[in-house]
C-alpha cells in the first residue's frame, strides 16, 4: 500500500509464487529495462486513413485501425513500468494495437497498447482468443499473464490466452507521476495522520503527487477511463479476428467486463468475472466494504493461525488477535522497524504487507513468518518485502506505475470528491468496521480530492441486455471485492445475462484457488459453453 492519502480500492492479484519470491529475497526460507515491442507511452500522430475510412458498421472507428494486422514478435522482459518478471519463453509473442487518444475523435491522435499472446495448442478446435484483465485498475496484463498461464493451461487447449496493459498502464501510454525516489520519500509520510500536522503533511504531499502526474501525464490523464478501455477491447476483438469476446475478468477487470457488456451487449461471447467489484457502490462504500473485507480475512486467518499454539505470533485467542496486531501498528507509528536493505518498516508498510498476504490462502503462512520476525524479533524484512509485492517495488528499487496508473483509472472514472470533514465524520464508522484497516481506508478517500481532472460517472452502467449469458464468481473470504458484489453485478447486467456462481474459500478469487469444483464449472462454460444452473456453489 502506498501512503500519503493514496489507496488500491482494487487490486490485482498478488500470488502465493510472487511472495515466494520476495520472501526469499528479505531472505527467510519459504518453508520455515528492456523496452516492450512498439509500445509507446505517449500519444502520437493521428493514424493515416486506410483504404475504408468508415470501419466496420457502427463501430465508427476509421479503418486505418479496425483493419490495422499485429505485428507479433518474441516478447523481451517486462520494462519497470509493467513491473517485475522474467522474459516470456517462446510460446510468447507480443504486439502493438493502435487505438485512439480519444473516442470522441476517432481519426485523430492515437495511443499504442501492448499485447501479449500464446497460441492454443490443442487438441480440440480453436474457439478463438480468451483476453484477460487481471485487475487493479493498473495491472499489467503482459506481465502478469505469463505468470499465471499454467492456471489457464486447460483452456488454452481452445483459446488463445490474450492480455494486454489497458491505457494508462504499462507501455500503453503508462501514466508517470513521481520518480522512484520521490515515490521512496513519500512512503515516509504518515497515511493515517494522528493530527494537524500529520494532515497537512500527507495533504501536501497528495498534491505533489498530482501535479506531478499532471506535468508528467497531462495529455492522457482524461482518457484513461474505463470506458474507453473497454471499447479499446472491442477494437482488440476486430483485430484480432473474433466475431465475439470471449473474456476472463478478475478484480477491476470485472467491473471492466461489464462496462464492455452495457456497451456492446451483441459481441459478448463467453465472459466469466471473477472476484467482482460491486457495481452499484460509490468510492466511501467500495472503501468501506473492503475494511469489512480485509478484517474479514485477517479474522479468518487469525482463527487459523491460533490452531498452531505458540507458533502463532498473535496469539491462541482469535479475538485478541486484532488487539495485538493494532498494538503492533501503533508502535510502529512511533518507531518504525529496520530491515537489512536500510529502508524503514513503517505502519503503512506492515499494513501493506499484512494485506497483500490475506489476497491468497496459500500465503498466509508467510504472513505468520512476517509478523513472528517483526512481533518478536523487532525486524521488518518479510513484511517489507510483502508490502512491496502491493506497491510494484522490486528489488532494485524500481516501481512499476500501477500506483499511478490506479489513481489516474479511478479518480477519472469517479465523480465524487471527498474533503478532509468527510474522512472525519467517517471515521468512527470504518474504525468499527476494521480496527487494523479502516482507518487507512478512510483517509484513502482522499486521493481524488484535487485530482486535474473530473470524473465521469457515480457509477459504473453495467446493464447489458441481450447479452450472450456471464458468468458471475464470488468468493464469500474475498478480502478485496467481498462476496456481496457479486449478486449485486448479477442483479445490474439484467435478467437471463448474470449467472451467480459461489465458492466458499479464502483469498481474492476463486478459479484460481485450486478448487476442482470450480475449475470444472468454468472449464465447462468456457470450453464447452454449458451454462451452469444459477446459485451454483463450491466449497
């Protein structure tokens, strides 16, 4: 988590195999930039008009670009602004689409989007490209996608698995604000400030934050919304030769999935949302509902820790869990811990880290060797290292822009503006709500308060009748979109499109989680398009 009135309303996933990796990198065992294809990242020259300027009927988009052919080449590694990874294998190729600045001005300046494909491979007929968006909003789709694959390996036997950085993400006109070392300085600052001092510290560096992605990004901050994400989609559906999208979605990128269905309804094909942000809610009910979340999963991983007696670093006594771990936080407030790198564990830093471990049950036990090192040794390596894993550090010191990116998606998408009486008055609530997350979450409500740009929308028009039937995942342990979002996605795409799928687990999502029930429902759909009956649950 960042700090400084800056907060990840959602997020993308953070991976039992990614925290591996840090935790042994702050070094404790687990057990106990290359430029990316063509991409550019700022806009360019209007497209030059191809042989039919009109398009495809009624996409209105010129032919220049629906009729533009991907030049697919071998993929280098992912660039510091995608984040960490390692250079994609053969199986990979990646590619630029041109896409326009702005929707409302077709021919005029265009933006270039990396892509990332593998082909199918078998056996079975190709049903045609799968594209994923993994969430945030500001997940890279190029880095991320390859990481995951083997979790999709038995759909790509029919697809093509496709992903993309989605505009103001990444090489596709990646949104930059601060520099490393600026963003390095600004984790110094308190981002849930005890009084005036601390306000008007963390208020000034907000603003700093702004003007800088405003001298920096200025010309595609109003364009990164997700709407015209979402169309970029459908132009991605042209070019690459489908008659329908088929589209596997997860955290924001469900919301994202039923932005593109309420648009274009008629070329959904087979869509499954995963990990479902609740459509209906503005930005203090969607804070709110994950301090409820994380607080939820932090009870039920302290429940499970308690089991392991004095192994646990918070105790046998679940409900005085909760306790410790705020004792803990409100001492590091005062003082925060070292770790070997020299850098400082702040309170915002353990937060971060306690939180990026409750996004997957498999990595809870790395969340217990992160607060035994820090609760008992006085030492902040593992947790550190967790928090970087949510801020996109890597170990060279690097940040990708998903911070940046996040800010710039949502505080465009929203219309609401929150003053510092507003976090006040809520403050009691979200405390309630979670006493280790809900006040962090509360002056997250900040963030957009001076943003240079308005938003668009209360929320998002997810309505899409006459589409091709969705499938709709909630996990009731979802810390990050709890489970309540997704009947309540169901009930805004309309009657016979929504189709409510349930896991009872832990973590943020469910076809991933390694339930077979719901590996087999989902395969069935996407594979063999058999829609499974309404109010299906896995456990």
């Amino acid at each position: 988590m960042s700090s400084s009135l800056r907060t990840i309303r959602t997020r993308a996933l953070v991976s039992a195999t990614a925290l591996v990796a840090l935790v042994t990198v702050a070094g404790c065992d687990g057990d106990g930039g290359s430029e990316r294809g063509k991409a550019s990242s700022s806009p360019s020259a209007p497209a030059p008009a191809g042989p039919s300027d009109a398009g495809p009927s009624g996409s209105g988009l010129p032919g220049s670009l629906t009729g533009q052919k991907l030049d697919w080449a071998s993929c280098p590694a992912p660039t510091a602004m995608q984040g960490t990874g390692e250079k994609p294998g053969s199986d990979w190729e990646c590619a630029t689409l041109k896409a326009p600045l702005d929707y409302a001005k077709p021919k005029g300046e265009t933006i270039d989007l990396a892509m990332i494909r593998a082909k199918a491979t078998g056996p079975g007929k190709r049903i045609g490209s799968l594209v994923f968006n993994f969430g945030g909003p500001g997940g890279s789709g190029v880095s991320s996608l390859p990481g995951f694959a083997g979790d999709y390996s038995k759909l790509r036997s029919r697809y093509d698995l496709v992903s993309f950085d989605p505009r103001g993400v990444g090489e596709s006109a990646g949104v930059k604000c601060q520099s490393d070392k600026e963003i390095e300085a600004s984790d110094a600052v308190d981002g849930t400030p005890d009084d005036g001092a601390e306000i008007k510290a963390a208020t000034a560096d907000a603003r700093k934050f702004i003007a800088a992605c405003k001298k920096r990004s200025g010309a595609v901050l109003p364009h990164v919304d997700t709407v015209s994400a979402a169309r970029d989609m459908d132009l991605m559906r042209q070019v690459l030769g489908d008659r329908k999208l088929s589209y596997f979605g997860i955290s924001y990128g469900t919301e994202l999935g039923g932005v593109y269905a309420h648009l274009f309804p008629g070329h959904v094909g087979r869509a499954v949302l995963d990990a479902v942000v609740d459509p209906t809610e503005d930005p203090e009910q969607g804070s709110f509902g994950q301090a409820k979340g994380f607080q939820l999963a932090l009870d039920n991983y302290l429940k499970d820790c308690a089991k392991k007696g004095p192994a646990c670093p918070a105790g046998d006594d679940p409900a005085a869990g909760d306790d410790k771990i705020v004792a803990f936080l409100k001492r590091l407030d005062k003082k925060p811990l070292s770790t070997e790198s020299g850098r400082k564990l702040t309170q915002d830093g353990a937060l971060g880290g306690i939180a990026a471990a409750l996004y997957d049950r498999e990595s809870w036990k790395y969340l217990t060797l992160g607060l035994q090192e820090a609760m008992n040794l006085g030492k902040g390596n593992l947790l550190l290292a967790m928090s970087d894993s949510m801020s996109g550090r890597d170990e060279d010191g690097r940040y990708s822009n998903i911070n940046a990116a996040n800010m710039a998606i949502n505080c465009v998408d929203d219309t609401q503006r929150y003053t510092i009486t507003d976090v006040k008055a809520q403050l009691p609530r979200f405390r309630k709500a979670s006493p280790v997350f809900g006040e962090y979450l509360a002056w997250g409500m900040l963030g957009c308060t001076d943003w240079p740009v308005a938003g668009k929308t209360d929320t998002p028009d997810v309505s899409a009748k006459g589409s091709a039937p969705i499938l709709v995942v909630g996990n009731t342990g979802d810390p990050a979109t709890p489970y309540a979002g997704a009947r309540k996605m169901v009930e805004e795409l309309g009657k016979g499109v929504g189709v409510e799928v349930t896991y009872k687990g832990q973590g943020h999502g469910a076809y991933n989680s390694g339930n077979a029930c719901m590996a087999k429902t989902v395969n069935a759909y996407l594979l063999d398009g058999k829609v499974p009956a309404g109010g299906t649950t896995c456990a």
